[in-house]
C-alpha cells in the first residue's frame, strides 16, 4: 500500500478574477478622481476670470466716472412755475461739474418729488455733459380751514399746510371735516367733490361767477354750497346738484340785478329751488324799495 501526499490546489481561476476585479476598482476610483480634479480646476478657473472681469469692470467704472469727460456742463429745467431753478437744483441735490454718470438718477428723481411743490418729475442724462429735469408742479385751487390751514390741488387732493403768502388770492373752503378728505389714488368723497365741481365750474372763461370773485366757499352738509363773493361778502346759494342749470339761471339774472341801482348791492342769492329764484337785499336797499 502505497502512502503518499495530496495536495488540492485552489482554483486559479477564481484568483485571477479577484485580481482583475481589483485591478478595475482602483481604475474606476483613479479616473473619478482624476475627474473631480479637473472640474475642480475649471471652477477654479471660471471663479478666477470673473473675479478679474469685475475688477476690470470696476477699474473701468472708476475711471469712467472719475473723468472730466463726463462732467456736467449743462443742467436745463423746465416745467418750474412757482420753484426757482436754485430751488430745483438744490431739492435735486446736483449742481454744474458732477460726472454725468456718477448720478443716481433715480434718487435725484425722489428728492425731487420730496418736494410739496412738486407732483412729478423727470430726469435724464444726455451724454456727454447734459441733465434734463422736466417738473410737473401742483397747481393750487384753494385753500381749506381744518384748524390748520391746507392747499389743495387742481384733483381736490390737500398737497402742503398753506405757508407765508401762499394761499394769496386763493378761495378759502370751509365746512370741510377730515373726514371728507381722500387720500391718494382715492376718489373724492361727495362733499369735496361738490366744492371742486364749483370751483372748475368758475374757472371757466366764461363762467357767470369768476373764479377771482370768489372769497369763500362755505360747504353745509344739509343746506349745501353757498359761494361768498369778495364784493362786500354778498353770497350766492347753490344747494347740491344741477350746479349748471342753476348757474345758468344765476346768468340771466345777474344783467337784471346790476341794472338796479338798489338791487346791484344784492345780500344773497338763492338758486337752491328749482322753482325760484330768492333775493335778499340790503336791510337799507329793503326799506327804499
């Protein structure tokens, strides 16, 4: 009997596969990395153009805005009425020798319209040494007692407190609450809204009561409009509503009252009823009647 050893081999086959298996893995993480690294270096690089663009950008803005090329030359203002245009170039904060292109355009327009005077403006450069400001400016249609006296404007909207002289020559409204007032984009509430249809109404060329006739507008939320004149305070009555007819009927009458020496001096007019027409003299013009 013969006695011998064995030997059992393993499978080659097997180790061959790990190893290449292996061999494959470390590729794989090889090129990853090798990937990873070069988009690394590509954002690096991008990160790195576009920080020298915005200092190239910025070294142009500087010197682009430092220059005297651009200074301003020329400032034209128009639109101004009641604002001189040292007053304008002052609320606008500019003045002759600013670089065109330093301006913050957008906020010489806010210091503009800041202003209570002013109810709009605009502003553009014109390369390379112009600024152009247009102003559209509140037009004043009276004056209104609420303790404190305001201007409103050609909207019936209140617009500053009245000032010094400002309100010279103005209407004063009175009856007017606070309540009444609109604010903003709001419509006029009815009470103001009658006062300003009165008012728009005398403005008018060939309007039977002249706008510069007029002291006083006195507003009764039951008895309605009554105009007071600047010729000895005579007033004139218009309740609310059908503002034209009555002042049509206050035109036909009016030729009647100045060609009578006694009624001329009249105390009041009454056009509130349709129906009639109620004139009140003097207590003097009265008893010589």
């Amino acid at each position: 009997m013969i006695q011998g050893t064995v030997t059992v081999l393993g499978n080659s086959k097997n180790r061959k596969t790990r190893k290449n298996r292996r061999k494959k893995d470390l590729g794989q993480l090889r090129r990853r990395w090798m990937a990873r690294t070069l988009t690394g270096v590509k954002l690096c690089g991008i990160i790195a153009g576009l920080l020298m663009a915005s200092a190239g950008f910025m070294y142009v803005y500087a010197a682009v805005t430092c220059s005297d090329y651009f200074r301003t030359e020329k400032i034209r203002i128009g639109g101004n009425q009641r604002l001189s245009e040292e007053q304008v170039l002052a609320q606008a904060g500019i003045d002759i020798g600013n670089n065109l292109l330093a301006l913050n355009l957008s906020l010489v327009r806010k210091r503009l319209i800041a202003h209570p005077w002013v109810a709009d403006a605009r502003v553009a450069r014109e390369i390379p040494e112009t600024i152009t400001i247009r102003l559209v400016e509140h037009e004043a249609l009276a004056q209104i007692d609420l303790g404190r006296r305001f201007l409103i404007n050609t909207d019936g909207k209140i617009f500053k407190e009245v000032q010094d002289a400002e309100a010279s020559g103005l209407p004063l409204i009175q009856g007017i609450e606070y309540g009444d007032i609109s604010l903003g984009e709001d419509a006029l509430n009815p009470p103001m809204a009658a006062v300003v249809d009165v008012l728009q109404s005398c403005r008018k060329p060939v309007s039977v009561i002249p706008y510069t006739e007029i002291q006083e507008l006195r507003l009764d939320k039951e008895m309605g409009i009554t105009i007071v004149l600047k010729d000895q305070e005579r007033m004139i009555q218009l309740g609310f509503g059908d503002l034209d007819t009555k002042l049509e009927r206050f035109k036909r009458l009016r030729p009647v009252l100045q060609g009578n020496g006694k009624w001329r001096s009249f105390q009041m007019v009454d056009l509130n009823n349709p129906d009639r027409v109620v004139v009140r003299l003097n207590a003097s013009d009265a008893q010589g009647a």
